[in-house]
C-alpha cells in the first residue's frame, strides 16, 4: 500500500511516501479526541481510590554506593530495648499450614521480594524497624548501640560478616501472600516459626496493610503493631540485622533463634551417601528450641560438618595394623551428644572402608571384621571387629609352604603333650583339618604339628613320618576330623573346593565311630601300633587329599569310600583267550609248593595259572604246529591246482577260432636269419660314410651290444620285451590293400621282403611303446635288408629321442630315396619343422 | 600223526578239485589317447593334449597316453591319410579300442585355430564324435579347449 505521492506541479518538489493514505473527507471524520463518558470516568476513579497503590519500581541493581552516600543510619532512640527475646511456645503446626522452610528464596523470589531500599526513613513511631540494607550501611550506627549478630553463633557471624554486595536482606518480609490470619497485637512470633508465619501474620491487628511493605519506610506500622516482617528477615535471612528498634514491647524475633535456624539452614549439607545413625538429627529442627537453648540443630550441624570434615579413610588402603578405624578426633563439646558423632564418623568409616580382599589376608593384627551394618545404641565400630588377632596371624601363607611344612613335620619329633589343655594345643578344625598344604592354615609350627591328629597329618605331599612322629600320633586321634573351633563355627572359609573332589575330613564316619584312616594314613613304620583290619591293605596315596580338608564341611561318605583295599591290587587285564584251553589241576594240598620269584616279585608257583602267566599244555603244542604246517601245504596245493585249471583252458581256447574283427597277439618269432635279410642286394648298402646306415658313428646310439655285426656274426640279439599293449600281430607284409603301399615289401622280394617288414614291424612296435632304441636298431636292421621305410622309421626314432640332426639326415636319405612316396610331403614337412630346410 | 596229515591233505585238496573252471574273460577295451601335435600351434597342441589327458570315457578305465602322435603312426604305418581306415589302423597299431586324438589346423580366419577332438571307436570302425571349434588365436585354445574335449567325450 506504500505508494508514491506525485505532488502536483504547484507544489514544491518534495518527496513524500505515504503510507495508508485517507482522503480528507475519511480524516476529518475521525479527527476527534478519545470519547469518554462521565459513568465510565467515574467508576474508573473509584476503582482507582480502590485500589492501592504500586509499590515503586524495585531496583536491583543498586550499589552500595549510591546508597550510603543517600541515606546514614537514622539514629535508634536512646534507651530503646533491644533484642527482646522473648519466646513463647510455638504455634503448633496445622496439618495444611506450610512447610515453615518452604518459603521463598532469594533465588526464586520475584520482584516483589527483592530489597527495598531504605531510604532511612524514619517511621512514624520513631524507630526504624527494619532496615533492608546491606551490612556495610549499617556499618556505623550513629549514637547507639548496634545489636550484632554474632551474639548467637559464631558460624552464623562469620557467614553474615561478609555478605555479597546488594544481597538482599529480605525475604519473606516483601512476600504476604495471605491476609487471612490476623494475629493478634502483640503476639509473640518465634523464630522459628514465624518462618513461615508471614502469610498468616500479614496483616496484624489494627488492619494495618503490612503485606509486601513491611520494608517500606513509608508504611512502618504504628507504634503497637508486631513487626513481623523485620523479625522474619532477620530469621530467614539471617544475613543482616539492621539496627532496628522496635517500640518498647514490641516483641523481637530473637536473633540468635533466627541465626541457630540459619545455621542449620546454611549447614553443609549432609553427604548423602551417608547414612546418619538412628536419632541423629540431620539439618531438621524438628524440636523447637526452648528457653533460649541455642539450637541443638546447630550443634548436630557441627557434628555433622565434622562428618563432612572428617578426612575419609582411602578406600583403597587398608588401614594399618592396630589403627582403630575412623577414630573420631575431635569431639564437639558442650553437650553435643558425641555418640552421634561417634557413631557417625564409625559408620562413615566403615562404609568407606575398602571391603576386605577375599583372597588376600589382611596383615597380621589388624582387626578385620565383617562389616556389620550400623552399630546400634552407639557401639563403636570398633566393636564390630570380629575375630582375635592372635586366630587371624596366622592367615598368610608363605612362599616356601610346602618345605617349610615338611621340615617341620620333620622337625617335630615331641610327642604330644596330654597335659596341654586341649584347646589351647588343637589347632582348630579347618585348619587343622587342612594341615600343611591349606592356603589358609597357619604356618604349622612344632605344637601343631604335634597337635594334628593322625588323619590330617600325612599326606601324600607331606614327608613321611618317621618313626616319633607316628608315635606322636595317638591311635585315638586317627578317626581324625576333630570338632571345629568354637570361634570358627560360623565362619566359612573363603576358599571354596568341591567338597566331591576331595576326600573330606569325616564327620558323619566320625560320628559313626568309623575310622578312616586310608586316606591319610601314614605308611607303616616300624614303631607303629598294629593297625586296624581295614588298613593292612596299604592304598595308595590319593592325590589331594590333604587338600580336601580345607572343607569343614566336606563329605563324610568319601572317607568311607576313599580306603578302597583294591588301590594297589593290579586289575586283572581280560585277556581275550582264543580258544578254552584246558588249565592243568592245582596242585594237591599235600603236595609241597616251590615258591619262585616272578617277575614282579610276587611269589608264585611254577604251575600256578594266572590270566598272564598261563601255563599251556605241552601235548598240544606240536600239533597245532603241524597242523598249521599242513594247512599251509594245502594252501599252496590249492593256488597251484587253480592257476593250473585257470591255465587250462586258456591254452585250450587260444587255438579254436580267432574273434572276428580282433587280431589276438601272435607271437612273433624272433628273426633269426636277420644277416640274411640284411643282404646287401635287399636293400643299398649304406656307405661307410653315411651316419644314418652306419649306427656305430651315432654315439646315442652306438651300443656295442647292440650293434648289428655287418658280417661274420650270424646271430641277432632280437628284444627281449615286448610291450603288451602294442599289439605285435603285425606281420612286414600288409594286408590291407587300402593303405600305402609298403616300401619295405617294395624293396624286399620273397622271404627278404618278408624278413624286412617283420623287422619294420618289431621297429615300430618300439617306437610306439617309447623304446627309441630299440626301434633304431629295428629300423638299421630294416635298412640293412635293402628296404628304405628304414630311414624314415629311423628319422622318426632319431626325432623322437631329440636327435634332430639324425632325424633330418634320416629324412632327407628317405626323401631322397623315395621321391615318390605319399609321405614324402609330410617327411618334407617335418624336415622343416625339424630346422632341416 | 599220519592220519592227521592225511586228514589235513584231502581237505586241502577239496578246494582244488572243486575249482570251477573260468570262463573265458572278454577282451581288455582300451581307452587310448594319442597327444595332439602341432608345428605351427605348439602352444595349442600342448594344451590340448593336456586336455585330452583329463579325459575320460564312460565304460573305460584311465586313457592310455600313446607315446608318439598320430602323424608318427600314420607315417610309421605308411597310411597318412585322415580316412576310417587309416585310424583304423592307427588304433590297432595302438591297440585301442577307444581312440581320442585331435587335430590342429589353421582357421578360417587368421591367427584362428581350428581344433578337432575326435573318438573314434577302432573296434566299430566309426568316428564315433567328432567335434571341431575355431578359436581366435592360439592362446585362446587353452581357455576352451578343455569344453570341446568334454564334449566329445561325454556319453
């Protein structure tokens, strides 16, 4: 709607933005002043004489300068009493009455409740009776006495001695919320009380408004009125206390009642981890003080503040030995029940102290005891330790534990002495049940070892007893498992072990007047008494046996069970007997029995029978040998006649018919005219020079034995083994007419033709089977007969062995031979692959 | 001690007269191999035959790896050509039944491979597969070699 008035050209230029822009007729319409009848005026002015007057506007943040510089103290009326006390008793407590502690703070409190100024005004009555100020206006009263706080308590002074610049001094005084109750003139308040009295007491008798303006010099109330609100801001706040004189008998809040009520407000608070003991009042004046007694409450306060106070025990470090725990140090005097604080600074102690380690033992002396819960009526903590010092010294086991126990068992030759009471001599139960290897036993000393009776003493870690020890050992004393200790009937040990893995100590075989003495008998000695039946059998030591009577509350039934009389008995090996043999008759009664020493020592007869030592007839023996001789005859007989009836009719067969389409292998005979074939006519001779034909000039393959003799020698090493996968039915001459026509049989005619393909046959067998060899002196004997497939059977042979220069030589003597072959191509081809050419 | 012995000797004997006679086994089939070899493609021939190792045929034990290759039979024999007869031949030289052989020749296109895996069964005189792949190059033989030969191996 801003738009842009263009003044017309008459006027002068001047830029103008108007806003809403009305034309004259709208302007003129509404241009009158606001329209207010006269009913309306007048019942505004009478709502407005209704209603008070604002207080004026608060200013917190006034400086103390400003404040001196405007007003000085007014000067108290001499002769003016001050610091009535007088305390009547208190009004009891409605049940909807306020908390008197609930009261507004200086934290929580409005605008209303903030300090007024006191412009040292002087009220009416002449005596100022309040003053909101700081400490430092009141500073120097002028011509009179200043009633100072620090009558009262000394905690209450040295907190109100300094206090913050601009802290208000008032509190309740500004804040009347209720005037319901009007008390009557001259009503004493208390202290106490009267905290919270402020919403009853805010319009006191005569109608006097004195809610929210008790500060205000100017509606000081009359001479006669109580002046509630300055007594409350000395209780509350108990920061200032003004000069205030209040007219003759106008009572006063006592200022020590309002400091004691402050003390116990500004109190530290307790720790709330801690828990105060029963009766102890903590920051709660629930008893009204009477008679101007200063506050309890101030004095449990210092008790209490000497708990905070009080430096606590690290919780970490184990007081030292001897050290009473949480001693307190000081003691507040002056009828400060000093068992509360006792008992506080005990209970303090004791929930910081650390709790006892369960597996380390705490050093000799120091009184550790099961932290018990608070002590009631007033025992000291110390009380509570549980346990003598002299039963817990024993507590630390030693590095050397088992040496030291052997020595001194060893050393621990007395006998036990019956005139020693008994108690004092036994070691009590677990620990005397646990002997030497309990961790937790004391260290065994002489009389201990003296004292331990016969069922805990040995054990299979302890050293043997010598022959005084075991006379130590009463016979009596073997049942073992003595009677626990009265002072460690309720107390279990801290280590726990299974009571089922360990031989326990007997109570119910003691009971039963059973005796165990197996499991820690000693082993016999020769000063020892006879034992009982059950112990001749000697059993064999059971591992952890000592250590089981760490339990006092183990299992009877395994003592029972533990001397098992089979423990060194071997057990009979079931021995699988193939076959029932008859066992010869023992030996007649009458008949004298040779004892002889056995292997293990155990003194056997000869022609006892045992599972291992079986003694077998001697009658049998040759025949089982016999017959097992005979049975492997037969075994032997039997192969024999199978490959032979297996043979049978192989050979029968092999004649009949051949299978049709399969040529079975037919054994070639051996070239025996191999000379004769390799006549010179039957194929060319190979030059001397040539070191194809010539076989000695190839050193791979020169082999002297062989070496085809050239002439004089008639007889030709022919191969021994043929490959029986490469079928050699093959004859020189081919069957097929289909195929190429075979050079060999070309060059050979007749029986020289037939010899050289038989020989080209047996060359090629080798080849295939990887015998190059063998196929080269195939091939030479071939090329000896005068047929030229020799020198391709050879090049191939030489290729396959890597004897490339051969192999080409072969071929191109091939090739060059047999130029129109059909595998003269593939002869060039491999000539090439070869490097040849 | 004689009668026991004898005793032990005719019951050593039952066995052996009562040893039925045995029939006439049938004749050994044989699986053979014969390794690829190639002059221009070695890299494609060695592959190959190393495929052709793997191979099995259903009804046949373990192939028998044939020393020399089909080209050394065939020129050994003097019968070169690629006819049935001639691997005929060739299987009987080898004393096979079954017969896998391969051959390696130049593609259609150039630097192609041509490999063709045959069975030919010597005993029927029938190629009885045969199955042939191009490959791009001879170094691509390696990589596929192994499906063509499972191919015509597989029953």
């Amino acid at each position: 709607m801003t738009t842009k008035h263009v003044p017309p050209a008459s006027e002068p230029t001047e830029e103008l933005v108007e806003m809403e822009a009305m034309d004259v007729d709208e302007w003129e319409k509404e241009q009158h002043t606001p329209v207010a009848t006269d009913a309306k005026l007048a019942a505004l002015v009478k709502q407005s004489a209704e209603t008070p007057p604002l207080p004026p506007a608060v200013h917190k943040n006034q400086t103390v300068a400003r404040v001196v510089a405007k007003a000085p103290p007014p000067t108290p009326p001499t002769g003016t009493p001050r610091e009535i006390v007088r305390f009547g008793s208190p009004a009891p407590l409605k049940p909807g009455d306020p908390n008197p502690f609930d009261g507004p703070t200086i934290r929580n409190a409005g605008a209303e409740l903030a300090p007024k100024r006191s412009d040292a005004a002087t009220p009416v009555g002449g005596a100022p009776i309040a003053r909101a100020a700081p400490r430092s206006m009141v500073a120097t009263p002028a011509g009179g006495t200043q009633t100072t706080p620090s009558t009262t308590n000394r905690h209450t002074t040295s907190r109100t001695a300094t206090p913050p610049a601009g802290t208000p001094a008032i509190t309740r005084t500004a804040t009347p919320p209720s005037r319901a109750a009007t008390p009557a003139a001259g009503t004493p308040t208390s202290g106490a009380r009267n905290a919270a009295a402020p919403r009853d007491l805010a319009t006191p008798a005569g109608g006097t408004p004195a809610s929210g303006r008790a500060a205000d010099p100017a509606r000081t109330p009359p001479a006669g009125m109580p002046v509630v609100s300055a007594k409350h801001t000395q209780a509350i706040g108990a920061i200032e206390k003004a000069p205030a004189t209040p007219p003759a008998g106008m009572p006063v809040v006592s200022a020590k009642h309002t400091q004691a009520i402050g003390a116990i407000d500004k109190a530290p608070a307790p720790p709330r981890t801690q828990t105060p003991p029963a009766g102890t009042p903590v920051a709660k004046p629930t008893s009204t003080p009477s008679g101007g007694v200063p506050a309890v409450g101030a004095k449990h306060t210092q008790a209490i503040g000497a708990i905070d106070k009080a430096p606590a025990p690290p919780r970490t470090q184990t007081p030292p030995a001897g050290t009473p725990v949480a001693k307190p140090t000081s003691t507040p005097a002056g009828g400060v029940p000093a068992v509360g604080a006792k008992q506080t600074q005990a209970i303090g102690a004791v929930d910081r102290a650390p709790a006892p380690p369960r597996t380390q033992t705490p050093p000799a002396g120091t009184p550790v005891g099961k932290p018990t819960s608070t002590p009631s009526g007033g025992t000291p903590a110390v009380k509570a330790v549980v346990g003598p010092a002299a039963e817990s010294e024993g507590w630390s086991l030693p590095d050397d534990f088992d040496e030291v126990a052997a020595q001194e068992w060893k050393s621990a030759p007395v006998p036990a002495r019956p005139s020693e009471p008994e108690p004092a001599r036994r070691t009590p139960a677990p620990f005397a049940a646990v002997a030497a290897p309990s961790p937790f036993a004391p260290e065994p000393t002489a009389s201990s070892a003296r004292a331990l009776p016969a069922a805990a003493a040995p054990s299979p870690f302890a050293p043997e007893p010598t022959a005084s020890s075991a006379r130590a050992l009463p016979p009596a004393a073997a049942p073992s498992a003595p009677a626990r200790h009265p002072d460690f009937a309720d107390e279990e040990p801290s280590v726990s072990v299974s009571a089922d893995l360990f031989a326990p100590e007997s109570t119910a075989a003691e009971a039963a007047g059973i005796s165990s003495p197996a499991a820690f008998a000693p082993e016999p000695t020769a000063s020892q008494a006879p034992r009982p039946p059950q112990v001749q059998l000697p059993t064999a030591p059971q591992p952890f046996m000592t250590q089981s009577s760490v339990q006092s509350h183990s299992q009877p039934m395994h003592v029972v069970q533990a001397p098992t009389p089979i423990a060194r008995q071997p057990q009979p090996m079931p021995m699988p007997m193939p076959m029932p043999m008859p066992v010869p008759p023992p030996p007649s009664a009458g008949e004298p029995i040779a004892p002889s020493p056995m292997f293990d020592g155990s003194q056997r007869s000869r022609g006892e029978t045992t599972d291992s030592h079986r003694v077998v007839s001697g009658s049998k023996k040759p025949l089982l040998i016999i017959g097992g001789a005979v049975g492997a005859v037969a075994l032997v007989v039997v192969i024999a006649l199978a490959m032979r009836t297996k043979d049978a009719p192989k050979i029968a067969d092999k004649p009949a018919k051949p299978t049709p389409g399969r040529v079975d292998p037919v054994a070639v005979p051996p070239p025996t005219d191999v000379v004769a074939v390799a006549t010179p006519d039957a194929a060319p001779e190979p030059s001397p020079e040539d070191p194809i034909a010539s076989p000695p000039t190839n050193p791979r393959t020169t082999d002297p034995g062989t070496t085809p003799p050239t002439t004089g020698n008639p007889r030709v090493r022919t191969p021994k083994t043929i490959n029986p996968k490469i079928r050699t039915n093959r004859t020189p001459a081919i069957e097929t007419g289909k195929g190429t026509p075979d050079p060999v049989g070309t060059s050979a005619d007749g029986d020289k033709g037939a010899k050289a393909r038989a020989a080209y046959s047996a060359g090629n067998q080798k080849l295939f089977a990887g015998d190059a060899d063998g196929a080269i002196l195939a091939y030479r004997q071939v090329i000896a007969m005068g047929s030229t497939s020799g020198y391709r059977g050879l090049g191939l042979a030489y290729a396959q062995q890597g004897d490339t220069a051969n192999a080409i030589a072969a071929f191109k003597r091939y090739v060059q031979l047999s130029p129109n072959a059909k595998d003269v191509p593939l002869i060039k081809k491999r000539i090439a692959a070869l490097g040849g050419k | 001690m004689f009668r026991s012995t004898l005793l032990i000797g005719l019951v050593g004997c039952i066995p052996a007269s009562t040893v039925p006679p045995t029939a006439p086994t049938a004749a050994k089939r044989t699986f053979v191999v014969v390794p690829a070899e190639s002059d221009t493609f070695p890299l494609a021939a060695r592959a190959t035959t190393e495929r052709l190792r793997r191979a099995r045929l259903r009804g046949f034990n373990e192939p028998d790896i044939s020393k020399v290759s089909l080209e050394v039979v065939q020129l050994s024999i003097e019968c070169v050509e690629p006819t049935v007869a001639c691997y005929e031949r060739v299987g009987k030289e080898l004393a096979a039944s079954q017969m896998l052989f391969a051959e390696i020749v130049r593609g259609p296109k150039r630097d192609s491979v041509k490999v063709t895996i045959t069975l030919f069964d010597v005993d029927a005189k029938v190629r009885k597969r045969a199955v042939a792949k191009v490959f791009a190059s001879e170094d691509d033989v390696p990589f596929g070699v192994a499906d063509v030969v499972a191919e015509a191996t597989k029953p």
